[in-house]
C-alpha cells in the first residue's frame, strides 16, 4: 500500500481500475451504467464491512463520512468500460437473471494525499470483487498505476 502511494504521488495521483468481469453497481436505487468512483466505492466499503463483521473480528465500523468524503474527490478521467448486457439462469429462483455490468479499464484523478486513505479498501476489492453478483465472480478488477499492476 505504501509503495502505491508513493507511485500515485510521483505521478499525479492517477489511478486505473480494470473491470475484469462485468460490474454493476446499485447507488440510491438505480443501476449506474459508468464506473463513477463514489458509487463504486461506496459499494466496495459496504462489502468489505460486510465480510469483516461476518467473518472477521472488526469491532468498529469504518470512517464513513470520512472515507466517502475522500471518495467524492476522486473524478473519472477516462471511461473505457462499455456496459455489457450479460444474462444468466438461476437455478435457485428458476428463472433468467441480469448479470451484466461495465467492463474495461477506468482512469481516476484525485490529489494524491487522499489515496493512501483509499488504498487498502480497493486493494481488498481485488480480492473480495465489488457489486451485484460478486458471489458468481462478478464485480472483479485489477488496479494499476503508471501501467504497473
């Protein structure tokens, strides 16, 4: 994390996200259709939260206020993720179901002393995937900055 920091700071604070698998992000009840950071990230809180009340030992919640204000900084520079319209069946509720979301890489701006406070929540992300149907492996992206992984 630290050394990611660093990165971002020697070059602008600009960062890449690559949306391996489709990702849909719900935000105030609506689907977003563009790889807007605030939603996305708000989402990714929300899950990691989630999976460390439930499994891990958090004992408190994490900075809210304090985190989405930071996110709310983060702008998206260049959109390179088309939405992909991606259906599948469950076998559970028996019928079809939407899986698709945007996939492609998306470049954000942001001053580079908010990042460090950004960082270990999105490099969880990588791992724990973001948005509707993470369970079935939707939702899962790389990061990069300066075009290293």
């Amino acid at each position: 994390t630290e050394r990611t920091a660093q990165r971002l700071q020697a070059n602008g604070g600009q960062l890449s996200l690559r949306f391996l698998t489709p990702t849909r992000i719900v935000h105030e009840k609506k689907l977003v259709h563009r790889p807007q950071f605030r939603p996305l990230f708000q989402r990714l809180v929300e899950r990691v939260n989630e999976l460390q009340r439930t499994f891990g030992q958090a004992t408190e919640p994490p900075p809210w206020q304090e985190l989405l204000a930071l996110a709310d900084q983060v702008r998206l520079v260049r959109n390179q993720a088309p939405w992909w319209d991606v259906q599948g069946r469950s076998s559970r509720l028996e019928r079809e179901q939407q899986l698709g979301g945007f996939v492609g890489v998306a470049d954000y701006a942001a001053p580079p002393e908010i990042w460090p406070a950004l960082l270990p929540w999105l490099i969880w992300g990588m791992s724990t995937h973001v948005g509707k149907n993470a369970v079935k492996g939707s939702g899962w992206y790389s990061l990069r900055v300066n075009g290293e992984r």
